[in-house]
C-alpha cells in the first residue's frame, strides 16, 4: 500500500502546475508627434506616441491574465507676474493625462493623471513686468508622477492578442491641462511637458512535463526492486 502512495505521488508531482508571473518594463514611450519642442524624454503636450510591450510566450505556459501599467510624468513651466496694486497668492496648478490604450480590439485604456499644485504670495506690482522680482517669479520643471494600470477581465478581454513570441503597440496619448489663478491682473505663461512609460506583467501557469515513457519505465522497476528487497528482509 505504501508502494502504491509513492507511485501515486510521484505521478501527481509530474502532473503539478504551478502559478507564475513574468513582467516586462518599464520601457519608454517613443518618439511624440508632433515632436513640438522637447527635452530628454518629454514632450510638450498635446501629443500622441507609441510603445512596443512583448508578448507572453505561449511556451513558458498558459497565460492567464494581464496587468499593463503606465507611468506618467508632467512637467511644468511657469511665469507668473502680478499687475494688480495689492498683494496677491498666485496658485499654480500644473497637470496633464497620460493616457495608454490597447491596440488589439479590447478598447481599454489607463490613464495617469499627474498633477503638481502650488501657491506663491507675491507683492503687488512692483513696477516692472519681468516674472521676478516681489511680484512675480519664474519657475522651471515643476514635476509629478502618477501611475495608473489595467487588468484583463476573464470573459470580457480577448488574450490572443498578447500571445506570441513578438511585440505589441500600444498608443500613448499625453494632454496638458495646467492653469494659475489668483488675481484679476495677474499675467501668466505655463507650458506643460510629458513623458511616460509602460510595462506588463503576465501571470500564467506552468505544467511540469510528463515523464517519457522510458522514465516511468525505470520508475516502476526501481518501485518493484525496492519492494522485492523489503519482501526478502521479511523472509
């Protein structure tokens, strides 16, 4: 009976399946269009751009669901100068959508919408319209970052898309919403910058392969001989 139990583990434990995850990325968005002006990776919003995520590879296992994540990143520059004959807090709020959409017919997206607020007191006009002095300042590369995701539903997305030993485009479509407030004659450039990147994690699961059958040839003599011993001990 004990022989038995053993055989019937070892076959068990060549059937087992086991859950995985894999994740690729982050990887950086490609080139925005229009390219408008830029720096490093950002563009300045409004712009659209692609990036390439790879597939799961059918031969890891079967893939179960898939989580795709962006990351995005605005950027901000402001100048601000307060006209008006009394003192004043300047708000800045600098924000844009980045937004990651699927290309294979699922029609899902994830948008991260990273926002950076401010205020500034400034004096009132000191008499000279330059974006510094008491009343007004001038600030450069104001950053956040937000992270949004999206994962498959079972029975809603179709996984064929994803599956393969290629590459998928995905669309990345980057908005810019920054504005400043906070008086009547207050006079203000703001220009919004973005810059994003994806990644995917697939979870699937792995079946350990089946013994040939020479290998549960050598199973089952070595289970006989070691009950053959057992039954000479006895004797």
């Amino acid at each position: 009976m004990k022989i038995f139990r053993f055989c019937l583990l070892l076959c068990l434990l060549s059937l087992a399946a086991s859950a995985s995850v894999i994740t690729y990325g982050p990887i950086d968005m490609g080139t925005p269009s229009p390219s408008g002006f830029a720096f490093g990776n950002f563009g300045q919003t409004s712009f659209t751009s692609t990036v390439a995520l790879p597939q799961f590879d059918p031969s890891m296992g079967t893939l179960n669901f898939a989580t795709f994540s962006i990351t995005g990143t605005v950027s901000g520059n402001v100048q601000f100068e307060n006209e008006d004959n009394i003192p004043i807090t300047a708000h800045v709020d600098v924000l844009a959508t980045v937004e990651l959409d699927d290309t294979t017919g699922n029609g899902w997206s994830a948008t991260a919408t990273p926002e950076n607020q401010s205020d500034h007191p400034v004096s009132a006009y000191d008499g000279i319209e330059d974006y510094a002095g008491t009343s007004g300042f001038t600030i450069n590369d104001i950053r956040n970052t937000q992270t949004a995701s999206y994962t498959t539903i079972d029975g809603l997305d179709d996984l064929s898309g994803y599956i393969g030993t290629g590459t998928v485009v995905f669309s990345i479509q980057a908005t810019g919403f920054s504005s400043g407030s906070g008086g009547a004659n207050l006079v203000r450039h703001l220009t919004t910058f973005a810059a994003s990147n994806a990644s995917v994690t697939y979870d699937y699961t792995t079946t350990t392969a089946v013994p040939e059958p020479a290998t549960w040839g050598y199973m089952a003599l070595s289970i006989i001989g070691l009950a053959y011993r057992r039954r000479r001990r006895r004797a």
